[in-house]
C-alpha cells in the first residue's frame, strides 16, 4: 500500500484527464496506523451491529438513520433541507424549497430501492446504476442520462474544464474502469478486508465519475450498502454523510492527495476515522432512542384511556416523526375530533410540539425523538 500508484495525468490537447490505476491486482496491507485504526473500527462497527439484533422494530428507527442520511449527503452538493422539511408533504414544503426536497426524496427512495434489491441482486454495477436511476427521476440533473454511464467528458470545480480542480477518465475508459472496480468488490482471493476494500472503492469511483451528475451521493450510498452486503451490518444503520459533511475540505483535500501524492493511507485513515466516530454516534443515538422509549411510554401510561391511540400514533413518529391531525386520525382509526383531543392531550405531555403556528393545517414534531439525529 505504502508503493501505490494512483494513476497519471493524460493531455487531452486543452486539458488533462487523470486516468486511475486498476484496482484488481495483488494488495499489501503494511501500514501500522492504517491497521491500528481498522481495528478500533471493527470494534466499533460490531457494536453497532449489536442494536439491530435486540432493539425492537428497528425498522421504524432505520427510516430516521435514512433521511438523516439523505439531508447531510444532498447537503454537501449544496442542497438545504432540515429534516423537518425532509419529513414533510410536498405540499407543505415552501415553494421555492421543492426542488430541494426532491432531492432529499429521491435519495431517501434511492437507499430503500438498493436496499430492496440486494436481497436479489449482488453488489455490482448494475445495482449502482439502478440506484442512481432512482435518485436522478425527476429532479435536477434528470437529462443527464440517469442510470447510465457518462457518453461525455465531465469535471469537478471551475466553469470551465480548462478552469477544473479535477478532471475524470475519459468517457471511453469508463466501461473499463468499472468493471475492474466490480471485480475488485468481488475477488476474495485478494485478501483485504472488507472496511479497507469499501474506502479504495468510494476513493475509485470518486475518482472514475462515472455519472454526469449525482456521483458524490451515489458514492456515498455505495458505502452503507457495501457494508450492508458483505454481512458486516445486518442493517443499514451506518451512515459516513454527517462526518463528510463537517469535514467537508478534509473529504475532498484527501481524494485530491491520493491523486496528486499517491497518498491512500491518508485517505483510508481518514475514512476509517470517520467509521470509528459514526458508528460511536449511532451507538449514541440508539441508547438515546432505547431511553427515551421508557420515557414516553411512561407517560403514556399516565395517559388514561387515551393511551391506546396514543401508542399508535407514537409508534408511527417513531418512523416520520412529523404528523397533522388528519394524518392522527388515520394512524389511530378515530374520528376527526378525537383526534384533535388526542394531538392536545400528546401536546400537554410534551410529546408533541406545533411548529407552523397556524389556525390551520397544524404540523407537531416529535422533537425529542429528532432532536437525537441532529
């Protein structure tokens, strides 16, 4: 690792690409930090794990890790969505924000969709593009061939390509470059382990740009469902977009190192630094979940005859935690009116905060609950 060669620059006559190194090819792992720091990550990692085996209906909880994800991973191409908006019916999402929310939409069904497809399909390329089809329907950037590679050249930073910070392969390359990263996902004669194999591959794609628009999120994607597929998570519940997101010049300056400094220990140090902190959050976050489950059901019991229809409306903000009273009223199958007195009795209790400040079509967050994702 510590010979890697990460490619070289090639005159395109007014610019120069950067083609990559194959990945599939014999690897040494002999780097002392890189080794210390994968190991605290599969420690980590296990006891992440561990929650998705004994906490109940994490199901319900994985939907909120998701669109968690689909807010800071948008955030760091710029798009800007709270969560709440995230959560939100398109209707009553401000106008000039829609475009936006789109974004956050299509990647939260993105995940969902990959998720889904894993249980038939192998981690590959074609679950790739399948996965960025669904994340590029319908929203900026749906002209530009969504789900398919590149048939031009693209770049990253600068108006113009001769402006570039970055400049990809050439679009011919791409078939190539892509198969050799496919290979490399699958070949276990190789030997690496599997946390090392996912930070060169998300390093590999970044840098083989693959898409016309898009390959920032879908690279990001890749890294939960690669972890997901090789059995180390028994569910998606690791997510690396918040810590991308606060060390946003460090994400970038490091793939940049690789390319110019052949610097790949670097990279996957910092990568697996941010394995190690995420799932050390997550961790966090479940404990949170677990004690304000005791919590609420607490007060719930306090609740009288109105417990009942109160569980099943937190049983649904447990998976959107933004609701309305019409949204109560079909959740808990009771009459308008009781839903009203239902919404206020959760309101008095604090489950329950309005956050529109209308007369009319109230929205009430269940804020504690969000307030451990943020």
């Amino acid at each position: 690792m510590k010979n890697f060669k990460a490619g070289k620059y090639i005159n395109q006559g007014h610019y120069e690409s950067f083609e990559p190194t194959l990945l599939n090819r014999d690897w040494l792992l002999d780097d002392m930090k890189v080794i210390d720091l994968l190991s605290k990550a599969d420690r980590q990692l296990g006891r992440l794990d561990m929650y998705s085996e004994y906490i109940p209906n994490i199901d319900l909880f994985i939907s909120m890790h998701v669109t968690k994800e689909a807010t800071q991973s948008s955030k760091i191409e710029g798009t800007q969505t709270h969560i709440e908006e995230a959560l939100m019916d398109k209707e009553n999402v401000p106008v000039e924000k829609r475009d936006d929310w789109e974004e956050v939409q299509n990647y939260v069904a993105a995940m969902s969709s990959a998720i889904k497809e894993l249980e038939e399909l192998p981690f590959s390329s074609r679950l790739i593009r399948n996965t960025h089809s669904v994340l590029m329907r319908g929203v900026r950037g749906e002209h530009k061939q969504p789900g398919e590679f590149r048939k031009s050249q693209n770049w990253i930073g600068g108006s113009t390509i001769t402006e570039a910070t970055f400049v990809p392969p050439i679009h011919e390359h791409i078939s190539k470059l892509m198969g050799d990263l496919e290979q490399f996902m699958h070949d276990e004669s190789l030997k690496l382990p599997d946390l090392i194999k996912i930070a060169i591959m998300h390093y590999q794609f970044e840098t083989i740009h693959p898409f016309l628009d898009g390959n920032g999120r879908v690279g990001r994607l890749m890294i939960t469902l690669f972890l997901v597929s090789c059995g180390i998570l028994k569910q998606p519940i690791l997510y690396l977009s918040d810590y991308f997101e606060k060390h946003r010049t460090d994400y970038y300056d490091h793939l940049m190192r690789v390319r110019l400094k052949n610097d790949l220990s670097g990279w996957i140090q910092f990568f697996l630094q941010g394995v190690i902190e995420t799932a050390k959050s997550s961790i966090q976050t479940f404990d949170g979940i677990l004690k304000l489950q005791k919590e609420v059901n607490a007060v719930l019991r306090s609740m009288g005859a109105r417990s009942g229809n109160a569980q099943k409306v937190v049983n649904h903000l447990y998976k959107r935690p933004l609701i309305s009273a019409e949204r109560a009223s079909e959740v808990a199958e009771v009459s308008m009116p009781t839903a009203y007195k239902l919404i206020n009795s959760m309101e008095e209790h604090k489950i329950l905060h309005e956050i529109t400040g209308a007369e009319r079509n109230r929205l009430y967050i269940f804020k504690d609950y969000i307030d451990l994702f943020r």
